[in-house]
C-alpha cells in the first residue's frame, strides 16, 4: 500500500517540466487546475457515497441481526 | 481425514427465518436514484467549474450580461430550506399518527412552490435583461443548471401533492411518504451547492 | 395440484392475455426475453454494419453483395452506429438486462422483482430507443457519423458532421437507452437487498448475480456526468448554445472529461457479468468449489472502485496534462491487476477438476483465453508513452475488439447455451452447439490479430480508403484476410440460430437440473412458471452456491435449498 502511494507521489512529482512540450503549461493555470479538480471531485464523490451508504448498511444490519437473534456462533468461513 | 470430519466442516445453519429488509423497497429505490442524481448535477458543475475557469482573468458574468439577483434568490433558498425542516416534522408527526402531520406536510409543499414559482419568476425577469442560453456559456450554465433543479423541483412537488392527497384519503404508506421524502431532501440539499457555484 | 399451485402464484397480479401477456408483461422472465431477443436483433444488424464496411476496406470502392456502394458519409455512419449499437443496445441489453432480469429473481429465490411495473417500463424505454437507433439511420442527410465516442465540434456542428438530424436523434437514443437502464438498475440492486429468499446471507450469493448487481451500481454512478454531457450536447446541436464551442466561451475537451468519466467504468459494467456467467459455468463444469468466493467478490469491488481511476487513459494526447497522464498510467496498470488475478482464480478453480467439455464449458473457457489477450493489449495502451503511437490505430481496435467481443458475444453464447434448458425446457444440440464454437472463436482471431499488425503498422482507424496512403496500401492482404474471417464468423452464426430454432421446437426436453448444478434456479421448472416457484413452497437456503463434490455425500453437487 505504502509503496504504491510512494511510487504515484514519485511518479506525481519527479518528471521535470520540458520546455518544448506544449501541453505541460497553459497560460490559463486555472483551467489546468480546473480538470484535475473536477477529476477528483467527480471520482471521490460516487465512491464517497457509496462508501458510505455501505458502511452506515452494515451497521443497521448488525443492529438488525443483535435486536433479533441471540448472537450466533461465528460462522466458520469454508473458503 | 475421516469423511464424517469431513462433512462436520460445513455449518450446520439453523432454519432461515423469513428474510428481512434494510429498508423499505420504495425508499432504497429512492436512494439509489438520488446517487445517479448526484452525480448528474455533479456533472453539470464540473463542467461549469471547467468553462467557468476558461474565463479566468476576464469578467464573470462577461460584459454586457446582466447579473443574477442574489438577494431575492436568497430568500428562496431560506424558503427551500426551511421546508426541508418543515417535512422533517411532518414525517414524525406522520409516523406518531398525529392528525396535524397534514398541515404540517402542506405547509412544507406550499414553500416549495413558492421556491418553484419565484424561480420562474426570475427567470422572466432574467429573460427580459438580455440573459438566454444562447447569449453566452454564462447565460447557457444557468438556465441549463437551474433548469435542471427546477425539473426536479417541479417533479418533487407532483410527488408530493400525489402524496398529501393519499395522506387526506388516509392510504399513503409510511415508507411511500419517505420515498418522496428523500427526493425532497435531495432537491433541497443540492441547491445549496448550485447557488454557491453559479449565483456567488 | 399444479393448477392450485398456479392459482397461488397468479393471485398477486392478473397480467393481460393473449399476445399482449407477451409485450405487456411484468413478469421478469418475459421482460428478460424481449431485452434478449432485442439484443439479437441488434446484433444481427451490427454485424450486417460489420460486415458492410470490412467489405469496403478489403475492396475499396466495389459494390457490397447486398448493400451496394458504400460512400464515405455512409462509411462512417455505419462504423459509428456499429460501435454503439454493439454497446449500448447488445452488450448491455443482453448481459445485463436479459441475463440480470431472468437470473437474479430466480438465483435469489424471489418470485419477481421488487418494482415490475418499473422493469415494463426500462423495456418499453429501451424498445424506443433502439426504434429510434434505427430511425435515425434512415433521416435525412443520413446516420450520424462522428464516432461512438461523438467528439465534438464534430458532434456538435451539423456544418461538419452534416447529418444534423440523424446526430441529435442518435443522441436521444443514447440518453433513453441510459434512462432504461437506470430503472433497470433501480431495480436490480433493490431486488437483491430486499427479496433474498430466507436464509440466503451475503455469501450465498451467486457469483453471476454479485457482478450483475456491481455492474448496476457502476452504472447508476458513473453515468450521471454523461447525461449532463449529453443534454450540453443536444442543445449545442438544437439550440445553438456553446456549451462545447471554443470561440463562444465553451470547451471541446469538456465532453472527452465526461464522456470518459462514464466510458471507462462502462467497460467494467459489461465485463463483470461475464465474469459472473463463466464462473457459474466453470465451477458447474469442472464439479468444483469456486476457488476464493470472497476472493471474487471481493476483487470485482476493487476493480469496481478503481474504475473510477483511469478513464483518462483514452485522453492521453487529448492534451491533458502529462503529469495528470503518469498518475492515470499507474491507475491502468492497477487496474489489470485484479482482473488478471480473477483469471487466476478461474484457471485454480478448473485445476483438479473433472471437466466436462459441454459446448457452454468452451465457451467459458475461450472467454478467459481471448479477454487475457484483451486484458494484456490493454497494458500497452495504458503506458502513456507507448500510446502516443497506439493511439486511434487499429492496435486500440483490435485491444478493445478482444475485450468486448468476448465479453458480449462468447460470454452471452456462454450463458444462452447454459441456461437455455432453464429458458426453454430444451437441451440444445451439442454438436452443431460445438461447430458454432469453433466457427466463431477460429475466424474470430483471424479477424482481429491481422489487425493488431495493421495497427502497429501504424494504420489509423476510421479511414475510408487506405488506398491512397502508400505505405498502408501494401498491408491490404491482411485486411482482405479480416474480412474473409469475418465473413467466415457470420456465415457460422447461422449454425446457431439454427441449433436455437430446432431445439427449441423438437430438443430433447430438459428437466429441472439438467447440469446438476446448485443454485436455485435448477430447483423450479423448466421453464419456471409465473412467480417461479409455487407461492407456498418458495426455497430457502441452507449453503453457499458451489458446494460441489463434497466428501461423503453421495451426490457430487448440493443445492443450495435442500436442508442437511
Ligand atoms: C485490463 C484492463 C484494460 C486496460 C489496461 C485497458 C486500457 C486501455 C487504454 C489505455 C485504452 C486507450 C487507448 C487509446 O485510445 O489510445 C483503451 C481503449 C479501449 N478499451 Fe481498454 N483497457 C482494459 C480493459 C478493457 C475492457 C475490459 C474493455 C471492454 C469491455 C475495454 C474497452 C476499450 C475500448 C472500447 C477502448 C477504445 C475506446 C475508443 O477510443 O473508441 N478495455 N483501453
Ligand atoms: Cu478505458
């Protein structure tokens, strides 16, 4: 995990700007910024929610399971 | 291995009980949809976001395009908002069986289409100074993010006029009145958000 | 006793009779049906499309036996209407829509889905969109041209793309098929929460449906921009906004943002429930335990999530930042990380197996073969240098051709030929079933290998005559080869609609398990009458699907309804 956040941090951050490419620069840096962020924006925000719905669902089936059941033995796991 | 250790590896499960629900049909339906609503409008807010940032350095509004009033628009959005605390009681009030929870409910609709109507009645006016969708990329971002909301405003109130006059007749369901419940939320809730990023 | 079992089922819902039981149905099974025999339909035109333009790439400028000449408008309006035909109204009809709807009510134990008035509706939706697919072809000035992926300003300027109402009703189509698959989807997801037969816990959850209700949920959150994008087009097209016209404020690029933002995790929603449908198929087969259940599942919602990541991988030279382009490499390297492991898990599942080569068995087989050489052409692709010369050549062709063509055409012949005794109560024939397999898969990599050479030769795609680019013109055996392959692969196809009609009229009558396989769907009828099981003796569910072979039982599989 650590490694891969490493390497993308690297790999964000290491390539030196090369002055004849004409897409590394544009006089307009908020338009630039302006994909990124919305790059970001639109993917944090689907897996946000999900994220969690999915959570807040586990608890309320857990909660469902303990109001119902008296607490079953651990299921042993096949796989 | 013994064959009977065998077959003692898989749980023995205890009869199923009949299955239960998380949450009600209607109101998980509800939900999902508003995630793919979310996601339109954050959509259609990026895009704004990415011309709006083409014009970085120049006027925004451009030249020669009128402002959006703030203040009234302001009002309508305490309006919205207020409503969505209004149906918050409504719904308590619905579930306890409180004879009130009609008035309370009608009274966040009609808050609604005060919000609806206003919003129409800005538009006129905006219509009037010159700002069309074709006028500019500002002009076409506000009637075409506005619009939108206003779409799912006006969908918003028919499911909740549909829903009072079940409620009068007595046949509306706790989870149909949270079904329409949520859209609401979502329609209230995301306003917000577009008022910051087009009007400020 | 049948009928009373009958009445019982019937007493929730009295649909109407006669012809109109068959196209104004709520029941899941039906609505399955029209999505797939739409789904053919589509496809036999796309593959008349396919067939059409490959002709004029081998032999430029002659008439098409049974189309005639094909100008360049008509070119580019048939290769654009083939991609998103074999997309939006084949792929993700099929795979999701028919397999989804007959499959999750009756592997869940549910009597229906939880909302079928909304699921008549995503059909009658979907129905009007291809109908309107289809109209759009024969407009005035002709279908639109501009590619699926309708890159404006080509999309959005009818003085360029000159076909102005054939793009805008093109692009209608595209958003009602999208609002089809919304309710679609609404009603997938909630059906698998909330009508799980009694006792069925997550883990017990077919594999296929698992994917089939991922899919769903990529879909519902990734499509949302897309719309946005779509409607911003539709009005630069209609009512002269510039939402994506530079020179009135708007931008081009904006659209490639959102078109991509959908058109990756997109390809994932196709890919899951093929994956689903081989799993099913090869622990089946191979009288094996699914090899890491939790593995599987648990893989398929990390590629769901990083889906999300790399969809700039197909702006690489759109001229986005080179920066922003590293970070996507890394995310497209990532991503074919758990697919390729799930290969592994298939290829561990088979491992010590006793397989049985049925036809359905090969064609889950050739789906994992042909989608890893998909799946690996793709790492070329996301190595963000490498395809400044890849990119719009026959090399991304031909990757993506290896990935869709399994997934939407071997893995849907995969899951007809599995569940067809479910569908219909026949078998269908193995033989003619195994002389179709051969004489799809053979041709199918003399079609598209050929063009992987053309594309590292640096053939571009959407080219109308290679002709007159001389250092192209010389490749043209490998293009003649290609469409002699294809021709080969559609002649083949009519093994099996033969194979389709006669079992279907005179097959050998089925049973209710003819495979001996677990899940729940082999415990009712075949085929299974309205609300699948008779209302007071619905399954419930004791053991996750794939208890195959296990010691000291004397059967080698175990259904997952019957107790101890
Ligand atoms: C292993 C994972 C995959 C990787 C790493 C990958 C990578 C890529 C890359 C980098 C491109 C852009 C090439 C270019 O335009 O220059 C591309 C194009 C494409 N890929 Fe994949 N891909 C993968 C899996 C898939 C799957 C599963 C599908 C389909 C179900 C698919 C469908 C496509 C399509 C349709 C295009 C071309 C789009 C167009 O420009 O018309 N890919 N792929
Ligand atoms: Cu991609």
């Amino acid at each position: 995990m650590w490694v891969v956040a490493l390497a993308l941090v690297a790999l964000a951050l290491l390539p030196e700007p090369g002055f004849a490419c004409p897409v590394c620069f544009d006089p307009n840096d908020e338009h630039r910024q302006a994909f990124l962020a919305t790059a970001i924006f639109m993917t944090v925000l689907p897996l946000g929610m999900v994220g969690g719905v999915g959570i807040w669902l586990r608890k309320r089936l857990r909660r469902l399971d303990d109001e119902e059941a008296p607490p079953e033995p651990p299921a042993n796991d096949p796989s | 291995m013994s064959t009977d250790a065998a077959v003692m590896q898989f749980e023995v499960r205890p009869e199923p009980g009949p299955g239960k629900k998380l949450l009600p049909d209607g109101v998980m339906g509800m939900v999902i949809f508003v995630f793919t609503e979310v996601m339109l409008f954050a959509g259609l807010i990026s895009a704004h976001t990415i011309v709006r940032s083409r014009a970085a350095g120049e006027m925004w509004p451009p030249y020669g395009q009128p402002r959006l009033p703030l203040e009234e628009t302001a009002i309508n959005t305490a309006a919205l908002l207020l409503s969505a605390v209004v149906i918050f009681f409504a719904q308590r009030a619905f579930r306890r069986g409180v004879g009130s929870a009609r008035w309370t409910f009608l009274a966040s609709i009609v808050l609604g289409i005060f919000f609806v109507a206003s919003q129409g009645m800005e538009w006129a006016a905006l219509l009037g100074e010159g700002l069309t969708m074709q006028s500019s990329a500002y002009g076409g971002f506000f009637y075409l993010i506005v619009g939108t909301h206003a779409l799912h405003a006006v969908a918003a109130m028919l499911g909740m006029v549909w829903a009072w006059l079940r409620m009068s007749k007595g046949t509306l369901t706790q989870s149909q009145f949270s079904t329409v419940q949520v859209f609401w939320y979502f329609v209230v809730l995301v306003w917000p958000v577009l008022y910051w990023k087009v009007y400020l | 006793m049948a009928e009373a079992a009958a009445v019982g089922a019937h007493e929730h819902h009295h649909g109407p009779q006669g012809i109109l039981k068959y196209i104004w149905s709520t029941d899941h099974k039906i609505i399955a049906m029209q999505y797939l025999f739409t789904g053919m339909f589509m496809a036999v035109i796309g593959g008349f499309m396919a067939y059409v333009f490959r002709m004029q790439l081998a032999f430029p400028g002659l008439p098409v036996p049974g189309y005639g000449v094909v100008s360049p408008g008509e070119y580019n309006a048939l290769v654009t209407n083939h991609g998103t035909i074999m997309i939006f109204w084949v792929a993700m009809p099929v795979l999701i829509a028919a397999f989804g709807n007959f499959l999750i009510p009756l592997m869940i134990g549910a009597d229906d889905m939880v909302f079928p008035r909304i699921n008549r509706l995503s059909y009658q939706v979907f129905l009007i969109s291809a109908i309107l697919i289809l109209v759009s072809l024969f407009v005035e000035g002709g279908g639109f041209g501009g590619a699926w992926t309708a890159y404006p300003p080509l999309s959005s300027v009818s003085d360029y793309n000159l076909t102005k109402l054939g793009s805008s009703i093109w692009l209608v189509a595209v958003a009602l098929e999208f609002v089809a698959f919304l309710l679609g989807g609404i009603n997938f997801i909630v059906t698998l929460m909330n009508a799980r037969a009694p006792g069925m816990k997550a883990y017990d959850i077919p594999v296929v449906v698992w994917m089939i209700v991922i899919a769903s949920i990529l879909f519902m959150l990734s499509v949302g921009p897309l719309i946005a994008g779509a409607v911003m087009l539709l009005f630069d097209q209609t009512l002269g906004t510039g939402f994506y016209d530079p020179t009135r404020g708007g931008d081009p690029i904006l659209w490639q943002h959102l078109f991509w933002f959908f058109g990756h995790p997109e390809v994932y929603v196709v890919l899951l429930p093929a994956l689903g449908i081989t799993a099913e198929i090869i622990t089946t087969f191979s009288r094996k335990k699914l090899f890491g259940y939790k593995i599987v599942i648990f893989t398929a919602v990390a590629t769901g999530v990083l889906s999300f990541f790399v969809w700039a991988h197909h702006q690489f030279i759109a001229g986005i930042d080179p920066r922003m382009a590293n970070i996507f490499t890394v995310t497209t390297l990532l991503i074919s990380v758990p697919i390729a492991e799930l290969c592994f898990v298939y290829i561990a599942t088979l491992y010590g197996g006793s397989i049985r080569l049925t036809t359905p068995m090969l064609w889950a087989l050739a789906f994992i073969g042909e989608f890893l050489i998909g799946g690996v052409t793709g790492i070329f692709l996301g190595a963000s240098g490498a395809d400044i010369y890849f990119h719009d050549t026959y090399f991304v062709l031909a990757h993506f051709h290896y990935t869709f063509f399994p997934i939407a055409i071997i893995g849907t012949f995969a899951a007809f030929t599995y569940w067809f005794p479910k569908m219909f109560g026949k078998m269908m024939n193995d033989t003619l079933g195994k002389i179709h397999f051969w004489g799809t898969i053979i041709p199918f990599n003399f079609i598209f290998i050929p063009l992987f050479v053309l594309g590292l030769g640096g053939q571009h795609r959407r080219i109308y005559n290679y002709q007159n680019f001389p250092e192209l013109a010389e490749m043209q055996p490998l293009r003649v080869l290609a469409t002699g392959a294809l021709i080969v692969m559609l002649v083949f196809q009519f093994v099996f609609f033969w194979n389709m009609f006669k079992s279907w009229r005179s097959g050998e009558k089925a049973g209710k398990n003819p495979w001996k396989a677990n899940t729940l769907e082999w415990t009712t009828d075949s085929p299974p009458p309205h609300g699948n099981w008779p209302a007071d003796d619905m399954p419930k569910v004791y053991r996750g699907p794939y208890e195959y072979s296990v010691p000291g039982r004397d059967d080698d599989y175990w259904p997952q309804n019957i107790p101890g």
